[in-house]
C-alpha cells in the first residue's frame, strides 16, 4: 500500500494484525475528519462499512428510521429501493444495516472486485446524499403515517419500523432487555429505545427526523472499514474523491456519555403481556444486572465472557444451579454483553414469580460470596478460556463473512476511542494471561470488585398481565378516534387524500432512466461452473464415509449420522427431547458439569441434531439422521472421540430432578422461538398438513414437538418413568454401527489420523439392527390460527408441486428473487406494513410463502392468491432479467467455510443429487427468459390450490378471521 501518494490522508498508526494473519491501518481523512480503518489480507470476501456514532435523546426511533430510509434513494441513485435492487442485482455475501443503540453500521461483502466497488458507492451515496430531503412519503412509508381509507373509516397508524417494533415489544425476552439497558444508565443515550417505542414513533415529526441527519450524518462522525484482498489506494482514492472531499472538518458532539455509578441498586417493574389462556403463575422474569467497568479495557472484558461460561452459561453453572435448586425460575438465562459503552453482566430467571425476587437475589449474592471464598472451579476457568480462543481462532460465523465479525468487533473500541479500533482483533495474548492468572485469585477478585461490591446495579423484572396488548391497542383506538374528531372537515378530506396520495406513491415504479442508474454486472460476468462438490465415498474401518478432502486448519469437523428413517411419528418428538438430554446429564465418568468442561477442553463443541433429506428423485422418499457433531484439533481427535462414546453410550438417564430441568429449559427456549421465528414456524406447520418432510420438522424441532414438551413438564411426575425408559431405548436402538454413516471434513492427514483412532470408538458400540422400513406420516390439513399475546401475525400459505405433476427448475430459485423483493415486497412489506416477506421452494415439492412482523391478515393471504396473475402479466428486459439471475447466483455461490462445505457434500450425498444436476440448475438459472418465470404460474396456482395456511397472530386478529381456519387455538 503506498499511503506516500495518498495526500489527503493521515496515517494514525499500522499494526501487524498476526492474530487474523492481517495487516491494520488506521487512517483519518484529513478535510472531513472522517476515521477510516483497513485491515488487509488474501481474504477474497471483501468488506465495507460506513457507520455513525447516533445517540438518542428519545425513543422516537430516529436512527432506525432513518437506517431504513437513507437505502430509499439517493442522488445519484435516485430509484425509490436502491437496497432492494442491489439485493436483487448484486453478488453481495453480505448487504443490510444495522440500528444499535449507540451507532448504525451500513455494511456490504462481495468476493466480486467490480460488484463490491458497486455496493460501495450506492452505500455512500444513500448515507451522504439520500432522498429523504425531497421525498416526505419516504419518512411515511418506513417510519410512521396515519391513514384513513376514506371519510367513514378509523383513523390507524402504518409503517414499516412501527410494525417492526410493535413485533419487537410483543417478544417478552425484547422488553427486559430494554428495561434492563435503561435501568442501567438513566442518564445516557441508553435511556432511550434506538429501535423506536411503538408508543413513542409517532411523536416523531419529519423535520426532527431530518435534522438528526444533518447532524449525525457528516464524514466527520463517520467510522469507515475496509477488509480483505483489494487495492486499498484505489478504494481510498475513490472515497476521497468521490465522497469525503466535498465535506469540511465540523464538530459534532456525538460523545457516549458514562453512566455514574448508581450509590445503591435500583427496582424496577414491569408488565409484559400474555395470552389469555397463559397462567399468571411462574411467568414472571427476575433479573440481577450489573454495569461492568467499560469496553475500553479488553482483559476485563474477556475474562468475563470467561466468568459468563463458568458461574452461569455452563451446565451445571453454580449461579444457575443454585438458582434452580432453590425453585427460583425454570431457566436462567443472561450472560455478558459488551455491546454498549459499559458491558452489562446479568442474571435472569424465566418462569419465576414476583415474590420470589428478594430471594432471587439473595441466593445470586450468597451463591458469588462462597465462590469468592471457596475459590472458582479451575477446569471450568479453563475450559471457558479455550472454548472462547477456539471460536477466535476457527472463525467460523456460519453466513457472516468473518471480515463482517471483525469490523463489528472494531465497533466495539473503535466508538469509544478514535484510536483504538483493533483492540479486539489482539486477544490471543490477553488470552494466555488469562489462562496464567487462573490460580491467583484473580477471577474471584473480578466477582467480588465487579459483582459484589459494586453497587451500580438494577433489579428488574416484567410481570404478565393477560390482555395487555389488547388493552393497548384499545387505548390506541379510541385515541386516534379523538384525533379524529378533532380534525375538520378539510383536514379530514386531505388526510384520506394524503392516505390515497402514499399508496400511489408506493405503486408508482422508479422510472427506467432511474433505474439504469444502479450499477450492475452482466450475464457474462457470472462463472458458469456449478461449485464442484468435493466428497468421496469410502469406509473407514467399516463404516460408510463421506469424506470431504478439503484443508481445514488442523480441525476434524466430524459428524456421526444414525439412521433413524425407521423412527415412528409417536417417537420423533422424543429424540427431539433426547437432542436436549445428550451431553447435559450425568454419564459414567462424568457429572454433568465436568462434562461440560471436558468438551471445551478438549473440543470446538459437541451437540446434537435431527436432520432429514428429502430424496430429489423419490417423492416421500427420504433419510433422516440424528447426527452428533464436533469440532476436534487434530491433536485432541483421540480424546474427544472418548467424549463422543461417553455420551452416546455412557449418559446415564436417570437423575430425574436433571430431566425436569432439561425439559423446562426446553419448553422456555421453544416458547422464545415459536414467537421470535414464527415465519419459518407457522410455514414448517402449514407444509406439515401434506408433506412428510416438513411433518418431521415439526415433531422433533416445530410446534408439535413444543406440544408434546409442555405436556412432559406439566405431568412430569406421571410421566418421568415412561420418558426415561423411551429415551434409554431410543439410545439402544439408533446408536449402533448398522445405522451409522460418518461424515468428516478434513484434509488427507486428518483422514488418516480417523482411521487409526476410530477402532477404539467402535469397540464399544454395538453392531444393532440395521433401520426397518421407512415410517409413512399421517399429514392431514389442519389451516390453524394460534392465538398469541403478540401485536403482529406471521402468515404462511403452502402447497406442493410435484404432487400436482410439476418438476423442479432453476427458475424457481429466480422467482424467489422475483416475489421477495418485487411483489411481496411492494405488497407485504412496502404497501402493507409487514417488516419481512419470503418464499421458497424446496427440490421435494414442497412450497411456502410468509411475512414477518405483519399488521395485516386477510389481505396478506389475499396478495399470496395474487401470485398467479403477477406471473402471468410479468415482463422483463434484459436488464431487469439478468438483475434477478445476479442476485440468484448470489445467493447459490455464497461463500463456505471447511464445515459447511462438508455439510453440503452430505446432504448431495443423502439427497441424491448429482454435480450434473447442479450445473443443469444453474444453467437455468443463467439461461432464464421471461418466458420461464412466466410459464411458472400454473405451478404456484397448483401450490395454492392445496390451500394449506397456518397463522401465528394476536389474540384479536386471528379470532376477528376465524372463519379462515378450521381450527383456532392457543400457540402454548
């Protein structure tokens, strides 16, 4: 890099970055005072943000209003969704942004040099010169507008972030965080909702919305990042001219204010709302929280993300243990956030009651002072050290590029000191300190500076009250119908006419020459050769292997696969309750704590999952496995293949109080996910009414296995035997050698080093029976409605195609593209409010479409029946033709990591598909003509003709449609 040449910077410092094998620069620009850094490499999945230091002095949710609509047009971008076009028309790994509650981060990832430069320039042009200035409707339509149909009908309020955050309040796990953050630090920033109150937004006007722009948004509050392999002179030469050149050096105070130390602990309470059906009792959340020093010191900082895995996340942990044993909640929860200025240590107790809290803290507080005294378990100091320094080395953040994770990290100094944005890319040292200080007393010196003797702290807990939301939304009602009433004849009319004036707006398309604007690449830009899949079929000791050869660090990803295709319907959610017990009770040579220890020693982690592959040539046809994954050095293969046999064939299911907490711990993180995720929930329930695969979804990880969980844990004493002899059975029979495949990623010495350790691990499973006849499901049409104490719905309609005589084409992976984000995005998401839409379409048939956070119902169904016409009427040239094929080979080349690509070899493997068959697809993917996308109407008018819908939705709403549903019931 010849930063000699670059005049118009500053370089602050350079730092070998040996820890991610990485060259830093830190770099200020100096006639805008904007802060850049780079971190450069051989990593080709390029990175690039911009982001804004944004505090708040309310909770009207500006940054995240504006986060949404600065992507809404620009000057030299002028289309009215230059996000969603990119999304559509660009090889991006990574393009969205992001609201925290002290700054807002725009970043994009692309392992294409002239797509990259691309995404940067819509990116920063929509951050410097965006459309908001010209264009009210925008602020309308993302933030908050009342709307009245016409003259007769109720005044309401609409928008996109509104909805989003009326979702995000309906979530309890969402309002204690918030109350806990603001608790902490009544006097800063953090005392406001970033995200926007629902009951707040609409005080926002669009000239304050405006002038936080102003403000905040200037090069000189700005955090550049650059990362990977690219000629980082032309990048800066490019921001410089294009960009930071045009600004002038201002002051903007945007400083992030500490909080001061509170002189006692504070109490606050707080409802939340329930369904009716849902008991007052044992449904309340306590937490104990505490501000712990500030991000800007490292060592404090990762040791206790140490002190998080040994007093509370592990199992076994002794805060939650103690907590546990005393009845005091049926999953604890919390942890170490050092997302905010001053991290936040915290303790939560789900399912508890509100009397309980005095002895909530009690317990907390004894429990610290005998660790204090009697000293910290130092296999468990250990093993959370190792277990952090291994995710740091691996990298691996499944669909995040890890460049992403790095620039994020940098935001975690960086914010709080101009200076220091690669403080925690240096941890491997601090981490061997850490390790060195285990036997010197000086974690318990950290528990009783920072946890006992600190009296910064907030007591905090959210009670349920039935109703609550309804309650509310009455009080909105009547509300708006008084602000009606005061309004007059003329401002009556000129709100329907605004109303009407919005929805044209939105209907209106951005004009071609527009649209010509975006940047694109061509057809001919796209590599035509599928990605190879790089497995071999081989046996290792016996044992059928698919080997996917590839370099992966010196780290055996190895997964044990066994049969369980034979596994009847009345079983299945039972292996979903033995996915939970495995690795978490007590087994012949371990308690369950010291297992736990064991495996951050020794391993990357080792869990469990239940996966099924449908066959892409049989219909019905299918391979389900219950896998045990791990992650093992090279090293380390001979003992964490010792831990694997401890599990599968030591675990001793017998310790009844540890059952109990296993499934309560279950059914709370299944509650949490039925309403955070009810998208892909409600989907997986709507495809369950025809289609095996999704049936088998539903039982061992949906709202069937929910069902059977809640029922265990309420009749537990009836039932404790009868479950601890089915899982003692489901273990003899599934974990044998005739059911098992191995799957490992690794090199050719890894390979080599399996095949002579593997011996022992086999001595010690018995052969068993090989799987009997595949189980046929009993699908039947149910069309639920699930009542939730929830503001919003999440719609799903399903149907299958291949049943209707349709085969799977390439061009299903286009319409995805086509319906996401051009007609269910105008329709779901721009014109009705909801804050997400999706669709898919499986290679078995199986098909759904979805919303996210959505405000309506009826008429979103009624936009799912629109789909056929769309189709039928759609038109494209070939610029518009070959935007929607870039994003679909954006979306099939997404970079993978050594564990992923093994799992895709499997899953070629188990669902039989060829490479010829992939590069067919993606030949139809490249080839595609209007035509095809046309020609696929008959085949969404097959899937929707089965008219299989399942709805998660408020209490009211769903009720108000029953006539929808052949069966409306309560979601827990």
């Amino acid at each position: 890099m010849n930063l000699a040449a670059l005049t118009a910077y500053e370089l602050i410092k350079e730092e070998n970055l040996t820890d991610i094998h990485a060259k830093g620069y830190l770099l200020r620009h100096k006639k805008s005072g904007a802060k850049i850094s780079l971190i450069s490499n051989d990593d080709e999945n390029k990175v690039f943000y911009i982001g804004f230091r944004t505090p708040v002095e309310d909770s009207t949710g500006v940054p995240h209003i504006i986060e949404h609509t600065v992507l809404c047009g620009s000057d030299k971008f002028p289309v009215k969704d230059p996000f969603v076009e990119l999304v559509k028309g660009s090889l991006n790994t990574f393009l969205n942004a992001m609201t925290y509650p002290d700054k807002t981060v725009y970043p994009v990832a692309s392992c294409n040099d002239k797509d990259f430069a691309n995404l940067m320039d819509v990116y920063l042009d929509a951050v410097f010169h965006p459309n908001i200035y010209k264009k009210e409707e925008i602020f309308k339509q993302e933030g908050w507008h009342y709307e009245l149909e016409d003259r007769d009908a109720p005044v309401t309020i609409n928008g996109v972030v509104y909805n989003e955050m009326k979702g995000a309040f309906s979530s309890p796990e969402g309002v204690l965080d918030r109350v806990v953050l603001n608790s902490l630090f009544p006097d800063t920033t953090y005392s406001n909702e970033s995200g926007g109150d629902p009951e707040v937004i609409p005080e926002l006007t669009y000239e304050q919305y405006l002038d936080f722009h102003r403000k905040f948004y200037h090069p000189c509050n700005s955090y550049i990042y650059l990362y990977g392999n690219m000629d980082m002179d032309e990048k800066l030469e490019f921001l410089d001219k294009e960009y930071l050149s045009h600004y002038d050096k201002i002051e903007v105070d945007s400083t992030i204010q500490l909080q001061a130390p509170f002189e006692k602990p504070v109490t606050i309470s707080k409802p939340y709302s329930i369904a009716s059906s849902e008991s007052l009792e044992d449904n309340a959340y306590l937490s104990y929280n505490v501000a712990i020093g500030t991000n800007l010191e490292s060592e404090l900082t990762l040791a206790f993300d140490v002190l998080d895995y040994a007093l509370l996340s592990a199992p076994g942990a002794p805060l939650k243990q103690a907590l546990i044993d005393a009845g005091i909640g049926k999953d604890i929860m919390g942890g170490f956030d050092n997302s905010t200025l001053q991290p936040i240590f915290s303790v939560v107790a789900k399912n508890a009651n509100k009397e309980d809290e005095e002895k909530f803290v009690g317990i907390i507080e004894d429990t610290l002072k005998k660790i204090v005294k009697d000293g910290l378990n130092r296999k468990s100091l250990l093993a959370g050290i190792n277990s952090e320094e291994f995710k740091f080395r691996e990298a691996d953040y499944g669909n995040f590029p890890k460049g992403l994770i790095y620039g994020l990290s940098c935001m975690d100094s960086w914010l709080y000191d101009d200076d220091e944005p690669f403080l925690y890319l240096k941890i491997l040292d601090v981490f061997a300190a850490l390790k060195e200080k285990i036997e010197t007393g000086y974690f318990e010196e950290l528990i009783q500076k920072y946890l006992l003797d600190n009296s910064h702290k907030s007591y905090v807990s959210i009670e349920p009250e039935k109703g609550l939301n309804a309650r509310l939304e009455k009080e909105l009602e009547e509300k708006l119908a008084a602000y009606k009433k005061d309004l007059s004849e003329e401002e009556i009319d000129k709100l329907v006419e605004d109303t009407k004036h919005l929805k044209q707006y939105q209907e209106e398309p951005s004009p071609k020459e527009d649209l010509m604007k975006i940047p694109m690449l061509k057809r001919q830009d796209m590599k035509r050769e599928a990605q190879p899949l790089v497995y071999e079929k081989v046996s290792c000791n016996g044992i059928e292997t698919i080997h996917t050869n590839i370099y992966s660090n010196g780290i055996h990803y190895l997964n044990l696969m066994f049969d369980i295709s034979d596994i009847t319907e009345e079983e299945l959610p039972y292996l979903g309750v033995l996915k939970a017990v495995l690795g978490y009770m007590d087994t012949e040579h371990y308690n369950y704590a010291d297992l736990a220890n064991e495996i951050n020693l020794m391993t990357g982690g080792i869990s469990s999952q239940i996966n099924i592959y449908a066959d892409t040539k049989k219909k019905d046809s299918f391979h389900a496995k219950y896998e045990v994954r791990s992650k093992i050095l090279y090293q380390n293969l001979e003992e964490g293949l010792r831990l694997l046999s401890e599990i599968l064939m030591g675990t001793q299911i017998t310790d009844e109080k540890r059952l109990y907490e296993i499934l309560a711990r279950i059914k709370s993180r299944l509650q949490m996910s039925l309403s955070s995720a009810g998208h892909s929930v409600s989907a997986m329930r709507a495809m369950s009414y025809f289609s095996p695969v999704a049936r088998f979804n539903d039982l061992v990880g949906g709202i069937a296995l929910y069902r059977t969980i809640a029922e265990l844990e309420e009749h537990f004493e009836e039932k404790k035997q009868f479950l601890m002899d089915k899982l003692r059975s489901l273990t003899e029979k599934i974990f044998v050698k005739n059911r098992l495949l191995i799957s490992l990623t690794a090199d050719a010495e890894g390979y080599q080093l399996l095949e002579e350790k593997f011996p022992q691990f086999l001595t010690v499973l018995p052969d068993g029976e090989k799987e009997g006849e595949a189980v046929t499901f009993h699908c039947e049409k149910k069309n639920e409605g699930f009542l939730d104490a929830s503001k919003v719905q999440y719609v799903s309609r399903a149907g299958n195609y291949l049943s209707k005589g349709y085969s799977y084409t390439g061009a299903l992976r286009i319409l995805k593209v086509i319906l996401s984000y051009d007609y269910l995005w105008i329709n779901v998401r721009v014109k009705g409010g909801a804050y997400g839409c999706m669709s898919g379409f499986m290679r078995n048939g199986d098909a759904y479409f979805t919303s996210y956070r959505d405000p309506n119902l009826k008429s979103t169904n009624e936009i799912y029946e629109g789909i056929p016409a769309y189709l039928r009427a759609f038109d494209a040239d070939e610029r518009d033709m070959t935007k929607y094929i870039i994003g679909t080979v954006s979306d099939m080349d997404t970079p993978l990591n050594p564990a992923a690509k093994g799992m895709r070899s499997v899953s070629a493997y188990l669902t039989n598909i060829s490479y010829e068959e992939l590069q067919r697809e993606r030949n139809e993917v490249l080839d595609a003509q209007p035509e095809n996308i046309k020609n696929l109407a008959v085949l969404i008018e097959a899937v929707l003709a089965q008219d299989a819908l399942c709805v998660i939705g408020a209490e009211e709403n769903v009720e108000a449609e029953k006539d929808m549903f052949l069966e409306v019931k309560n979601l827990y």
